[in-house]
C-alpha cells in the first residue's frame, strides 16, 4: 500500500469509529431520558406510553392512603386543572406531604394510575420546580377563564 493509501484507509476508520461512538451515545441518552408532563397533559395522552417519565404537581389534600403492613402509598396529584392517582412503593422523602410539590419518576399503567420508581419532595418553603409551576400557573389561568365563561351558552 501506498502512503496516500494507508491515510485514506486510517481517516477512514477514524470516521467510522466517531460515527459509531455518537450512535452509542445517543442510543444510551435516548434510553435514560424521561419528560416531565403535568396531570393534563398526562389525561391528554400527551405522555409517552410504557416509558417512563416525571409527573408533576402538587399532592391532593386528603388524598394521601398509606396500606397497613406494607410500604405502599396512594396519593393523588393536581396542576388545579387535572388529578393523576399516583401508587408508590417505598419511603416517602422527610418534606412529602399533602398540599406540597412533588415531582414523581414512574410509567402510567394500562389503568391509568401512575406507578411511581421515585418521589421527590420540594427541598424549601419557596422551592418549587420550573415545570411544576409553569403547569400550575397555566392551569390557574385556565380555570380563571373557565370559571369566568358561562356554561349554558348564554352571552351578556
């Protein structure tokens, strides 16, 4: 082989080994990314199904079950607009609780509850998401408007 050859064939290689260190890299970061969704978009079919995903809100007051014997939690979680039942199983962070933020990690089931892997409680009094509160905040001024709408159709 020539020197010309032998370059051409190294520069080559080289470019097909990068291509196929990307593809590995984006396959594996593909696999492990998981979305945020609000319990509207969850009810609008807007998450992905059988993958999973962060579900974000704040926990319904009066929701929280826990299963005797068992580590097992059913809480219910809103954006003001939607609720989402939510199952966990594990222990719950120090700060969750009932009319708090939460952002859970889990896939919705065939039945529509949300099965939480992971449950993270806000960290602070003033703390909440950037997800969770742009949802909220949307979802509050869409009830505003809703609630200022009539129903029956009627118009002043």
């Amino acid at each position: 082989m020539k020197a010309r050859q032998k370059r051409l064939v190294f520069v080559g290689l080289a470019i097909l080994g990068i291509a196929a260190a990307s593809t590995l890299a984006i396959t594996a970061l593909n696999n492990n990314i998981s979305y945020f969704f609000s319990p509207s978009q969850v009810l609008a079919n807007e998450a992905p199904p059988n993958h999973l995903f962060r579900l974000g809100g704040l926990v319904t007051k009066g929701s929280l079950i826990r299963q005797p014997d068992s580590l097992t939690i059913h809480f219910d979680v809103t954006d003001n607009a939607k609720t989402v039942k939510v199952i966990y199983t594990g222990i719950l962070p120090d700060l969750f609780s009932e009319g708090k933020g939460v952002v859970t990690k889990g896939k919705l089931g065939a039945d529509g509850v949300f099965y939480a892997e992971e449950v993270l409680a806000k960290h602070d009094e003033e703390y909440i998401p950037p997800e969770v509160a742009s949802t909220l905040k949307t979802a509050h001024v869409e009830g505003v408007t809703n609630a200022a709408t009539p129903s029956n159709g009627a118009s002043k």
